[in-house]
C-alpha cells in the first residue's frame, strides 16, 4: 500500500509563515472554520487557551495548513505547527521551489523584499539555484 504525506514545519510562529509562504508558492492559506472551534470549546473538547487570533480571524494556535491551489491532489498539504524551542541546527530537509517557465530570479528578488535572507548561489552541471532561508531560518531552493 502507497502512503501519503503532508509536510509538517516546526515554527515559532506557524500563522505568520502559513502567510508567507502561501504568497512565496502561489498557494492558499486553509481557512479557519471560527463556528467549528467555538463548538469544541463549549463542548469542552478545546479552551480559548487552544486558540488566537490571526488577521482578526479566529484560528487553533497550534498551527495553520497551506494547500496547492489545485487541492491535496496537485501536491501536499504543508502544515506549519507551533513549536516552544528556537530553531538551532541547520535544516536536514527543505523545499526546493521550481519556478518551470517563470524567472527564477524574479522570484528569488520577491522572496527576499518579503524577508527572506540569502545564503548561497550553487550549481551543478546546467543546474543553478539560490539557497535563501525563511523568515524563521528554515531554508528553500529555488530553481527552474
């Protein structure tokens, strides 16, 4: 039997990069469903402790999905999750951001004006890439 999988990133801050990278990918942040939490907390299911508020928007605290616009089929959720501890080793895993037709560049340029910061340019035969890190450290790719 063939597993599926969503990809799970450890954040200070889950709704604030779910943001950001939502806009970096051309991806949708999952909406929050406000009447469904409210019924776990009077059902006493969750607390308010459970919950914060994101854009004026009722949401869990503990993290915020983002999905292709295309829904799971196209490619799989990223959840961004609420951790307590800091970031403090380098990324074992990261994304690497094709940008098929578009300029890869235009892209990288976009990224950084939003926060992201460079670390390296690589290559590899005919394959180039910038290396940037997130606005919470995590690294990405991105490519043609």
């Amino acid at each position: 039997m063939a597993y599926t999988f969503q990809v799970t990133v450890d954040s200070a801050t889950p709704h604030a990069l779910a943001d950001w990278w939502a806009e970096a990918l051309g991806w949708e942040v999952e909406p929050s469903d406000e009447e469904f939490i409210r019924e776990m907390i009077a059902a006493g299911r969750a607390t308010e402790e459970d919950t914060t508020t994101h854009r004026g928007v009722l949401v869990w605290k503990a993290g915020q999905g983002i999905r292709h616009p295309e829904g799971l089929e196209r490619a799989p959720r990223i959840l961004f999750q609420l951790i307590e501890e800091p970031k403090t080793v380098k990324n074992r895993m990261h994304l690497d951001v094709r940008t098929g037709e578009d300029d890869p560049r235009a892209l990288v340029e976009r990224l950084l004006a939003k926060g992201a910061v460079h670390l390296h340019e690589g290559n590899q035969g005919p394959s180039v890439w910038t290396t940037l890190a997130d606005p919470e450290g995590n690294e990405l790719c991105v490519s043609h």
